[in-house]
C-alpha cells in the first residue's frame, strides 16, 4: 500500500513538474511576443514621426521659392515608402497578437484552470474594433499623392509635363499595389480568423470547466 501510494505521489510530482515547466516556458514566450508588440508599435510611432517631418520640410522648401516647387515630387515617393511600412508591421503587430491569443494564452489559461477568456488577448480582440487607423494611413497616401500631383501638372511648365506623365503612372501603380495588399487589414477581424480563435478558445474552455 505504501509503495504504492509513493509511486502515486511520486508521479504526481513528475505530472506537476512537468506543468512548471510548460507554464515557466509559456510565460517566457508571452513576454517575448508582447515586447516585439511593443517594438512594433514604437516603430510605427517613429515611422509616422518620419514621414510627417520629411514631407514638412518639402513643403517648406518648395514653397520657400516658386522654382522649387519640382522638389514636391518626391513627397508622393515619401508617403508610399511610409505607408507601405506602417502597415507592415501592422501586419506583424496582428500575426504576434493572433499567436498570443491563439496559441499561449489558451496553453497558459489550461495550465492555470482559469477562464481563457479572462487573457488579456483574448478581451481586447472580443471587445476592440480594428482597422480605422490603417485606413487613415491608405487615405492619407491617396490624398498626398493625388493632390500633389495634381499641383504639380497644373503649375508646371510644358517641358515637364511628361515627366509628370511618368511619375504620376509610377506613383499610381504603387499606390494600388499598396492598396490591394492592405485593404483587407482595414476591414477589421475576418471569419476565417474568428473561426480560428474559436476552436483554441473552445479547447481552452474545456480544460478550464473540466
């Protein structure tokens, strides 16, 4: 009886150090995952910063003196690259965000037999609204772009009016590239990432009401 109730015990302790180790492991993850977050929101932050000031200081110039003003098709250029940029590590910020959400914390909510809802990113995606601030950014691109070439052909001089042709066909094609490949991270949470969250939350669920 009592080998056996040390082998019990014995095995139990095997069990719980095993669970240590996972939630010890887990827990060293989210952390690492919620500081490239916080990396990439920083990034954005200085990207935003960047472009504001570089298209400041094209204005400033071009308009410091009429022959300048060719300098203003460059800014177009600026806020694509920009653009294009921001919203990559929005789509970075979002795969990090979905692992956590999809991956540790169920793992982390079952070690602990807790309600995985109670995670901090499973709350934030069930009660956020997402993608108003990545269309600002698309619609910004558009309005820089359009407007100031817009200027340009209607202030510039007949000899370079073909060059024009060309930067406004370059800078369109970029803009739709752009565009096409982003419009859907405006439109905030898609089904397939619902039902995705969901079978992880259900398995998470069980654990936690077992």
């Amino acid at each position: 009886m009592n080998d056996h109730s040390g082998t019990e015990t014995l095995h139990q302790a095997t069990l719980q150090s095993d669970d240590d180790k996972k939630l010890s492991h887990y827990e060293k993850v989210r952390e690492d995952v919620r500081n490239e977050i916080k990396l990439r929101m920083r990034q954005r932050d200085r990207f935003a910063i960047h472009l504001i000031t570089m298209l400041t200081l094209l204005f400033a110039v071009a308009f410091a003196e009429e022959s300048y003003n060719l300098i203003l098709v460059a800014a177009p250029m600026l806020s694509v690259f920009y653009t294009l940029m921001i919203l990559h590590s929005y789509r970075k910020h979002d795969l990090l965000a979905r692992y956590l959400r999809e991956v540790i914390e169920p793992e982390l909510a079952m070690l602990c037999r807790i309600d995985p809802a109670r995670e901090w990113q499973s709350y934030s995606y069930k009660m956020s609204r997402y993608g108003s601030r990545r269309a600002f950014f698309l619609w910004v691109m558009w309005v820089v772009c359009t407007g100031l070439m817009a200027y340009l052909w209607f202030n510039a001089e007949s000899a370079f009016q073909l060059t024009f042709y060309i930067f406004s066909g370059v800078y369109l094609i970029a803009m739709l590239c752009v565009t096409l490949s982003f419009i859907r991270d405006t439109t905030g949470r898609s089904k397939g990432r619902h039902r995705g969250a969901g079978t992880d939350y259900s398995s998470a669920a069980g654990a936690y009401l077992s």
